[in-house]
C-alpha cells in the first residue's frame, strides 16, 4: 500500500507541461512527489481532498527584485501575497542588480541607486561573496525557494566604481572571476540591466566577455536591454549577438520594448494615449494594429528574435499581465550625469547651470545606436503621470503615490524642475510607478505579449516594502488563469500554468521544479478553475488574490484552506543545477 505524508486525492493535475489535464492523486513524502497516479488504497498523515479543484506545480515568478528584501525577518509576512497566487519560487538578482558579490566601497551606491528594493528599515549587507549572501539565506531561512542571478551593475562597480567608460584588461578579470566565483557558488546566471548605472557605460564585447564564462556553466543571459524604446530593436540586436557568439540561452526581461516609448512629448507617446482614448470604441484589433504601428522598434526585435530562433538560439522573455513599470527616478537622468557617483549626481543638480543643461539635454535627447557615442542614452522618457514613492523626509511624505504632474502643480515648477529637486531632496531614493491611461487597453496589449509561447509569467515588483499603486505583486499569476484564460479564453489554463511552471524552469534551468512528476520537489499549488483571479487594481492594489487555497513548497504546507503561515520557512536557496 502506498504511504506518504500528504496524500492529495480527487483533483484535477495540469503537471506543468501545458498537456490537459486529468484526475490522479498525488502522494509526497519529505520534500519530494512520491509519485502521481491513481492510489485508491494510499494512506498519509494528512489527506487533502482536492475535489472540483487543480493541482499544478507551484508557480515561478520569473523576474523580481526581492533579493534584497529576503534577509528581512519580516519577509514572510510582507510577502504572504505571492503564496496567495501560487507563487513557491522566485527567481531574483534580475535587471543588472543582486546584493552580491558586492565590495565595501559598493554598498553605499546600490543602497542610493536601489534602495527602493531595499528594506524600510535598511539592509546590513553582512556578505560579500555570493557564497556567503546564500548562506545568510540559508541560515535565516526563506519562505520561498529563491534562486539567484548574478548582476552585471554590481560586478562593475566592485571592479571600477562608476566610470563613465569601457572596462580596461584588469577590470574585464576582476569581473571574470566574480562571475566565475557566483556561478560555482550556485547562482543560476548573469543579469543586465544596460539602462542602468553603471552598466549603460558598457560595450557589448564586455557583456561578450562575461558570456564566455557563463559559456562554461551552460548558464543564460538574462537581459533588460539597452533601451526600451526607440533603438529597443538595436538592443535586442546585441544581446542576440552575444548569445549566439557565445552559445547561452538568452532571457529578454519585460519584453514589451516600444509599449512605454519615448519622453512625454515624443509622438510615439502620444500616439499611444490617443489608441488609448480611441480604444474602448473601435475595439481589441484596433487596439493591438495601433500599438504596433506607434511602436515599430518592437516588430523589428521580434523579427531579429524569429530569425535568431531559427538559427538555433535560445530566447526565452518574460512579462508581467499589465503594461507597466516601475524604477529608480535616477534613470530618468542624463546619463553622464551619473560618472563619479551618486554624490556627484547630487552635486550636478544642485547646480543651477549643470541642471539646466541637464534639462535642456532631457528636452532635446532622443536615443540613438550605439549609444556610447550619442551620450549613453538608451530611453528617454519623464511622464506627468508616473505615480512616486519612496519618501523619507516629512515635508514630502504627502506626495507619496502622488502623480508626478499633481506634485509639479503643488510646487508651481514644472516636470523636470520637481523631479531633478525631489531627487536631490530625497538624495536619489525614490522611485516611481507608470502605467498605460487605460486598463483595458493594457490588458489588451499584454495579452496579447503574454500569449507567446516562449513568455514567462512575472512581476518585476520594486518597492515591496512599499504601498505602492500597483497590483502585479497581487495577482500577476491569477489574473493570467483567471481573466486571460479562463474569461476571455486567450489561452487554455494548462497553458497558463506552463507558462508559470515548466517554461521559467526550464529557462532558469531549475531542476525538479515546475512539474507535477514522481521524484520532483513537492512544490505544489491547488487552486479552484472556477473562481481563481485577480483582486487587485491600481485603484486599489493592496488586494489577495481569490482561489487559491493550498501551497506547499518543498512538501511543506504555507497556505492551508485559505489561512497563510508565515512561521514555517521551508524555502530553499535553488542553486545552478
């Protein structure tokens, strides 16, 4: 007879491969599947009676920012809303940034420049290797498994601070052997963030470098191009190219490149809010030919993506259900602006010559291929109505999730003034959140991204710690397998969970994740098909999401009929297999 310590009987298993999904029973003992299969006489201390319901593996969030809120004690309790939609792993270290290795002279410059992903009440950074930032995990325990990207950003400033230039031959090693250290340590591969300081200071032949090391692990690229926007098909370009001469799976972050285009005037921009404001009359095909038509950077990365394909690269994305964003308001800077630091950043500012032709730069800029010969500009956009967060000092602490253009009109300046002011007020930490005028028309627009076969599901979130106005953080997963698949039938829900399952492992080469299998780890999410969803909005993000009632990770119950436990800690640190 079989025995096991869960017994999970009645429901309905999708296994994560996207192949429909049909009745069994599920059988774990300690932290791995037992087996799958019809048991009709098995027996386990506990029997969870999965009638009407689903049981898939639990879900992976592809790309988040939550590395450096992880040795937070209070981690599981700020982070119980991605249990509540299924999420038991999370994939960190993305967009150029992880919090380590990283070097004493380093601390205070992602401390400014990332601090929104940071705890409120601050991050000790008690490592400095890779190996002893996951042994900190380890020993304070996790409540999610957690694997870990190493950043590029990081691994340049270690090397040579922020210098506005190519890395030199010593430089090129130092960040070599870094890479090389974190990858045989266990972390899953390497990330860039190419809009961000200091890596938007890079050439591709020091991203080629460090590709050679992740040659030797098999390990991917995962890429938050250099630009978005204008030139986002040149950028998608270049990191093609370095997966190709180097042979690594390529992972392209937020592919959503031209969606969010251009400086507040640019006509790309206002072509999109007028399909936004013609969208709910004319309709969905209006909607996506429109869009594409505004962003025709877009077409053309997909177009080097297709042909890449074919050549045999590897080219996974990944994508979050909404069309929006959110980062530092410092990328929001003329680029050189940043050489030296973030002191000299402030110094600039304060600075009523520099800032004004900094504001002129800002006004005048539009972003051109190579970019270190254009003045490093890879996006060039400052929007009315980004939504900021982030605030320390009390005079401000109003403006907290307050539209950009409303602070503006409180100060009597205009746009550019009132950020260039706030970030040297709040000395560079403060962030932002922007999002296309109409839901309907950003839904439309990521549904129609998500449904590609090769994107994972994501939430990108910043600001954890933070109230923010925006619901990804809530219901990315469940508003896929509700609205987008079960309502408006864009997808079936075992694709859905493949998307959240089997795919992001197998990007991330995460073994035994992401399937319901004998001998996988005993990740499991049971959620009801006919009421799963999303709660949230960005009227009112702060929302769990509906129909999820069991997660297990690593065998270990954290959400059980609904009741969240945030004490238990079974994750793991999900080191490269």
């Amino acid at each position: 007879m079989m025995t096991g310590d869960i017994l999970i009987e009645n429901g309905t298993v999708m296994d994560g491969t996207g192949k429909p999904g049909g009745p069994a029973d599920v059988i774990i003992r300690g932290d791995r599947i037992e087996d799958v299969g019809h048991f009709p006489e098995a027996s386990a201390t506990r029997v969870i009676d999965a009638r009407g319901m689903v049981v898939a593996p639990g879900f992976i969030d592809s790309h988040t920012h939550l590395d450096f809120f992880l040795p937070s004690p209070r981690h599981p309790e700020v982070m119980e809303r991605w249990a509540r939609q299924g999420v038991t792993t999370l994939v960190t270290g993305n967009c150029g940034f992880s919090p380590a290795p990283i070097s004493p002279g380093s601390v205070e410059t992602v401390r400014t420049y990332w601090n929104f992903a940071l705890p409120r009440d601050g991050l000790s950074f008690e490592w400095s290797s890779m190996s002893e930032y996951m042994d900190c995990l380890a020993r304070n325990g996790l409540a999610y498994n957690t694997a870990i990207f190493t950043g590029h950003n990081v691994l340049r400033l270690n090397a040579m601070g922020v210098g506005a230039r190519a890395s030199n031959r010593d430089e090129m090693a130092a960040m070599k052997t870094m890479l090389r250290d974190s990858l045989e340590a266990g972390s899953i591969g390497l990330s860039v963030g190419l809009m961000y300081c200091p890596g938007c200071f890079s050439r591709t032949e020091e991203i080629a470098e460090l590709g050679s090391v992740l040659a030797d692990f098999g390990a991917p690229l995962a890429a938050h191009t250099r630009g978005m926007s204008e030139t986002y098909d040149e950028a998608v370009g270049e990191v093609i190219h370095v997966a190709e001469r180097c042979h690594i799976p390529l992972q392209l972050s937020h592919h959503a490149g031209g969606a969010r285009t251009g400086t507040m005037m640019n006509p790309t921009t206002l072509k999109m809010k007028l399909i936004c404001l013609l969208g709910r009359a004319m309709g969905e095909r209006f909607v996506i030919k429109s869009a594409r038509q505004a962003t025709p950077a877009y077409d053309r990365a997909q177009e080097l993506i297709r042909q890449a394909a074919e050549r045999g690269v590897m080219i996974g994305h990944d994508m979050m259900p909404w069309m929006c964003a959110y980062t530092t308001l410092l990328a929001m800077l003329p680029p050189r602006l940043y050489a030296g630091g973030m002191d000299r950043v402030l110094e600039r500012l304060s600075d009523p010559e520099t800032r004004e032709e900094a504001i002129r730069e800002k006004r005048e800029a539009v972003p051109q291929w190579p970019p270190w010969d254009h003045g490093w500009w890879t996006d060039n956009w400052l929007d009315g109505s980004f939504y900021l967060s982030g605030f320390s000092l009390e005079q401000n602490l109003g403006y907290e999730n307050v539209r950009l253009q409303d602070i503006a009109a409180d100060r009597g300046t205009d746009l550019y003034h009132t950020a260039m002011d706030l970030i040297v007020e709040e000395e560079g930490r403060i962030f932002f959140v922007y999002t296309l005028d109409d839901q309907t028309i950003s839904d439309w627009i990521g549904a129609s991204l998500i449904s590609d076969p090769e994107c994972s599901i994501m939430t990108d979130i910043v600001g954890v710690d933070y109230p923010i106005p925006a619901p990804t953080s809530y219901g990315a997963f469940t508003k896929v397998l509700g609205q987008f698949a079960r309502d408006e039938g864009r997808l079936t829900q075992e694709e859905a969970v493949r998307k959240m399952t089997s795919l992001p492992a197998r990007q991330m080469n995460l073994k035994d994740r992401g399937v319901v299998r004998k001998g996988a780890f005993a990740d499991i999410t049971i959620f009801d098909p006919d009421t799963v969803g999303n709660c949230a909005s960005f009227e009112n993000p702060q929302q769990f999401s509906a129909g999820i009632e069991h997660v297990m990770i690593n065998g270990t119950p954290v959400l059980q009929e609904g009741r969240y436990d945030a004490h238990s800690l079974p994750g793991a640190v999900v080191k490269r297999s």
